[in-house]
C-alpha cells in the first residue's frame, strides 16, 4: 500500500464526499492557507495577544487564543477575526481547558456555547470543554440578535443549567 502526504486531490474528496455524506467537492479546491492569525503587539513591539484560527474542515475553523494584555483584545479587532473567519466557514469551536476560569468566561462572552467535553483533547493530555459558535451566535458581526436562551454556566468541569 502506497501512502501519499500531499494536497487532497479531486478523486480523494469524491471518495471522501461519499464516505462522509459531507459534499467535499463543493469547497474544491480548498482554500489556503489553513491558518488565520492576527498578533496585537504593545507600543514597544512586544506581542500582547494572539488569536491562531486552524480552519480544520472546509467548513470549520478551531480558534485559539493567548493574550498578555486584554486590552489588545477589542471589539474592533474580535469584529475583523470574525468577519474573516465566518466569510469562509459556518462554525467556530473552542476548546477549553476546565480549569481555565479566564478562558471560560470569555469564550462565553464571545458568544459560544457550550457543547460538551472532550477526553484528553488539549495535547492528549488534558480534558477539554469543547465551544462552538455560529454566525448568528457572534456579537460581533452586524445583525447579531441576542438569544434569550439559557446560559451554562461551567463549575470545575461540570456544567449547570441556569435560566
């Protein structure tokens, strides 16, 4: 068996496509590059944020974030990340580790919601909250309308309905 690490060709995602359900032809050729990163840097140079976006599907892209400072994190910038990033998928995730309060709290003030928890899926080593946003689920795009739904909230891993 021949085994070949190159650019998914035209009859793979046909094969693909059937296998899945999922019409990979569509998105053909695929987009490049498969990363998106903005990096905020302070006044002398020294980088205060970055947001890394791996667009891990034709129609998914996972987004990652460090920041130094919040301040390098606005509005205006979360507006360009999203808009760039839902011109080309349909769905956003985030994965979170449990303990990360921080990151908890902003993933959800962002805008994505909590849908469930990953084994060992941050580096194979730790759990993994796992976020998703849609389109209509972002703040920061133009015609966002706030949902009423119920917030989760997360407690040590766990989450909670509350109303």
């Amino acid at each position: 068996m021949n085994v070949s690490f190159a650019p998914l060709s035209v009859e793979a995602a046909d094969i693909l496509s059937a296998g899945t359900g999922v019409d990979y032809a569509r998105f053909w050729p695929f987009p490049e590059p498969r990363w998106f990163c903005a990096t905020s840097r302070d006044d002398e140079g020294r980088v205060a944020g970055v947001i890394l976006c791996n667009f891990s599907s034709p129609f998914e892209a996972e987004f990652n974030t460090a920041v130094v400072d919040p301040r390098c994190v606005t509005r205006r910038v979360l507006r360009a990340v999203f808009t760039a990033l839902f011109s080309r998928v349909v769905r956003v995730t985030a994965l979170v580790a449990p303990d990360n309060m921080r990151s908890l709290r902003n993933v959800v003030r962002m805008g994505f919601k909590m849908e469930g928890r990953m084994r060992l899926a941050l580096d194979g080593k730790r759990d993994a909250v796992v976020f998703g946003m849609l389109k209509g689920d972002c703040r920061f795009l133009p015609g966002y309308a706030h949902n009423q739904a119920a917030i989760t909230e997360i407690d040590h891993g766990r989450h909670v309905q509350s109303a």
